[in-house]
C-alpha cells in the first residue's frame, strides 16, 4: 500500500532486488552481445567473421566485479570469452582539489591490451559524467581503442557533460538530492539497489 | 599531509596510504605508452639542492613530471644561494614565485624544518630530500615499498640495517618508518659509528655481523660517509670491509629468500662486493625505480587533495 499522501516519504526505497540485479546484468549482456556482433551474426550474406570481443573495464569500486558479472555472462551466453578488468580514473579526476586526497584504487586491463579493441566502460551509476569523462581521458593513456562504449547498471540523469551510456540496466529519474547507492554482494555482501530520499 | 619532513611521527596508517598509492602507480604506469598522468596540471614543484645528488634530484623531477606538475631544479652552485642569500630569503623568494611545493636538500640537519616554519603561512609544502646527518624520509618509504614488494610485507620481518649508522640519515629514517611499519630492526656497526642515545631507539644492536646474518629477512647496506668522517671511526677500510663488508660468503649465509639492499651510492669492494650488488637477491635497482613511484605517491599525498 503507498503512504497516504502528505506523509513523510520513507527514507530509503529499494529499486532493485537481488533478482532484479541478476536479470538486470543478464539482459545487458544480450544487448553488447548483439551490439557488437558477438553471436557471429553479420550481414545478409551470412555469418561474418567474428570481430575481436570487446574487453570490459569496470571503473572501481563497484563497476569493476559488475564488469566481470557482465563478462561472465556474456560467455555463458555467447560461448566467447571476454576479458575483464578494470580502471581507476582517481589521478583523472577533475575534483581532486576539491576533496580530501582519495586513495587509488585497482587499475587491471587485460592481458593484450586496448589498442583497435572495442572498450566497454562498466559503472554502477552514471550521474554527471565527470567519472566517465575521468575515464576517457585514462583510457587514452592505456592505448587507443577502436570504439569505447558505456554500460550502468543506473541511468540517474542530471548530466553535466555531452555524455550518454549505451548500455543501461535502469533508467531512474532522481531529484539532485536524492541519494543512489548500488549494492553488490563482491563489495557490500549482498545485491541491491536503493534510493535514500529528500 | 602537508609536509614531510621525517619518518619520526608519521604513523602507521598515513605511511601504508602512501605506499599503497606508489603500488597502484607502479602498477597503472606498467607497459603504457604513455607515462604520464595529468594529476598534478599547473602545480609547480621547486628542488633546492644544497647538496650533491643525483638519483635523488632525478627521481624527484622525474615523478614530478609524470605527474604533470611543473618542475623547475635549483642548485646551490647556479642560483643567488652564490651571492650570500639566507636560507630563508631563498624559499620565500621560491614560494612567491608560485611553489607549490619545495623539495628541500641541505647539509644542516633540521634546515628542512626551518623551512617548514617560516612557509607555514604560505600555501606551499615542504619535501626533506635529506638533511645532513638526521632523515631521508622519501628513501625509507621507497626502501619499505621495495621491502613490501619482495618479501610480501613488513610486519614481523627481520631486517638488518648494517654500516655507518652515525652518518646516515638514511638509516634514522629507516629505523622509525620500519619500527612504526611492525619490523624488528637490529643496526650492526663497529660501536664508533652507533650515534649516542641509540638505546632509546626502537632497535636492537649488534657489534657481529655473521651471528645476525641467518636470521635476517633484509640487510640494508650503509655507504660509509667519509666525507662526513672528521676523525679515526676504524683502523683501515680494509679492515672494515672484512668486518662489516657484504661479501658472496656472507650472502650464503643469509637465508634463501633474504634480500639486500642499499640506498646508493655504493662504494664496491667497501661495504658491498660487486658479486653481491650484481646478485638477483640484491634489489637495488628495485629501489630506484621504486623511488619515482613512491616520491609520486608522496606529491600526490602533498599536492593533490584539498588545501588544508
């Protein structure tokens, strides 16, 4: 039953569920399998040859084991297996002066690198894109790839750059005061995502 | 963190945030073409060399640059320091300038501190590069990273720091660092260069190097500092050598996964033999490289969070 109106709104709203996660990341993984021609599926003149699978680069802390989920499904249902790892955008950031200083965490990119590969970018929650334009700029340092990509698990809205994802779990329009914390069991013990309010 | 000065006080948790940053860096920077990171765009980083040094100044600039800070390199030999310019008039004169930062090297010990004191009302940090005969902070964090790195930690461990131990900045640096890091640290050295007062350090003392050597996990090597040595601290560098000297027969009598270290420069065939700076269980070029990475770390730490 909703609140009765006018009542204080609950302090935290669970979006997604455990399950909801689960189906979430299975379903994006159809899509970059599609979106990238994993499947063998080309052109009308039958299947073309397979292009290099993308590598994903989950951006710490909780894109990185989504980037691995995501990987891991996508051989579960493709049989091709997409390397994993992930991107700290730390020393990229634009608000390093603004804060106390961050610790670094765990950059990993894949053994054979970047270079003419297709990236995807894997984040929990795109919010203004600064963290994905801190990316793009690491990324350029890594190697040059041949297309880069984004998956989020949440789309929040309120951008402050010319960015988009590609690849998006759930679209949830937000207030800017609103709070959205993805929980991932490698992380925070169990999976979820919640919406603190006001 | 807004200066570093000494090792003496920095705790536990500030010096593991450190190191752990120089890991990530190292590792970020690993097989890319491009080494360098845009972290510290439009900060100016100042080195004042009052002293001779090589891999120090390298080092410092180097991590400066990688950074993308500004580094700009003053030496006492080229800059007004030649004309009679006071310490102080000097790194007011750097600050106003623009520093953001001034890496300070000076044979007086303490002048790093001075410094620190008279710029507390400017907005720029000060970096001890090595101050005569009292600390070499960034050399015991790039000692403990390459010691972390080798031997998987540093709690517990046993580690020898062996030689001119009066002399040495290197090795007071390395004694609180180490201690505050949970190592069981033993300095080995002819009583004549033990310095006064080293029983309230938190080490133990050894006159016999052999006895130690089977149950050390590290040996850090001390050049021995005759230019610092106004007196008779041995008989002969021979005799040193054969009683403090880190030679093949006593390698073997290390045990297997030791390893040995030196902070450079060595004097061969003085307390190192060739065979045992050139051995794979000497990690002295791992120091060095170790060094960009954890001078990095340390500017990242002084320069890049929010002014205090």
């Amino acid at each position: 039953m909703a609140p009765p109106r006018g009542a204080a709104a609950p302090a935290e709203r669970e979006l997604l569920s455990a399950g909801d996660v689960a189906r979430t990341v299975a379903r994006m993984a159809h899509q970059v399998i599609e979106k990238t021609a994993l499947d063998g599926a080309g052109g009308p003149d039958g299947p073309a040859e397979p292009p290099p699978p993308p590598v994903l680069l989950g951006i710490p802390t909780r894109g990185t084991p989504l980037a691995h989920r995501l990987a891991a499904r996508i051989e579960e249902f493709s049989g091709v297996a997409v390397p994993a790892g992930a991107l700290d955008v730390t020393l990229y950031r634009d608000d390093l002066r603004r804060r106390p200083t961050r610790p670094l965490e765990e950059t990993d990119v894949p053994v054979g690198g970047i270079d003419d590969r297709v990236v995807i970018l894997v984040d929990d929650v795109l919010f203004s894109g600064r963290t994905v334009r801190s990316a793009l700029d690491a990324l350029s340092d890594h190697g040059r790839p041949r297309a880069v990509q984004l998956a989020v698990l949440v789309d929040r809205g309120h951008r402050e750059l010319p960015i988009r994802a590609d690849y998006v779990g759930k679209n949830v329009p937000t207030s800017r005061t609103e709070e959205v914390s993805v929980l991932l069991a490698e992380t925070d013990g169990r999976d979820a995502v919640l919406i603190r309010g006001q | 963190m807004r200066d570093l000065l000494t090792t003496d006080g920095l705790g536990h948790d500030e010096a593991t945030a450190v190191l752990d940053t120089a890991d990530e860096l190292k590792r970020t920077l690993l097989g890319r073409e491009v080494r360098k990171l845009p972290t510290l765009r439009g900060r100016t980083v100042i080195t004042m060399f009052y002293e001779n040094s090589t891999r120090t100044r390298v080092s410092f600039e180097i991590a400066g640059k990688w950074m993308s800070a500004d580094v700009v390199n003053v030496s006492a030999g080229g800059s007004s320091v030649g004309k009679g310019e006071s310490l102080r008039d000097t790194a007011l004169t750097l600050s106003a300038a623009g520093a953001d930062c001034v890496i300070v090297r000076h044979p007086a010990s303490g002048a790093p501190h001075r410094l620190s004191g008279w710029l507390a009302d400017t907005r720029t940090s000060v970096v001890n590069a090595g101050d005569g005969m009292h600390e070499h902070p960034t050399q015991a964090l790039l000692d403990a990273a390459t010691l972390r790195e080798r031997l998987g930690g540093i709690e517990g461990r046993r580690i020898a720091i062996v030689g001119d131990v009066l002399h040495s900045r290197v090795a007071r640096s390395n004694v609180h660092l180490l201690a505050t890091l949970g190592a069981e640290v033993v300095l080995v050295a002819p009583p004549t260069l033990l310095p006064h007062g080293v029983e309230h350090w938190p080490v133990t003392t050894a006159f016999d190097l052999d006895s130690q050597l089977p149950g050390l996990d590290a040996v850090m090597m001390l050049r021995v500092q005759a230019e610092r040595m106004h007196g008779a601290f041995f008989p002969s560098a021979r005799e040193y050598s054969i009683a403090y000297g880190l030679n093949e027969k006593r390698l073997a009598m290390l045990p297997d996964h030791a390893v040995v270290l030196h902070p450079g420069p060595m004097l061969r065939g003085m307390e190192i033999a060739s065979p045992v700076a050139d051995s794979p269980r000497a990690a002295i070029t791992d120091q060095v490289a170790n060094g960009v990475h954890v001078r990095m770390a340390v500017l990242y730490h002084l320069l890049a969070g929010e002014e205090l």
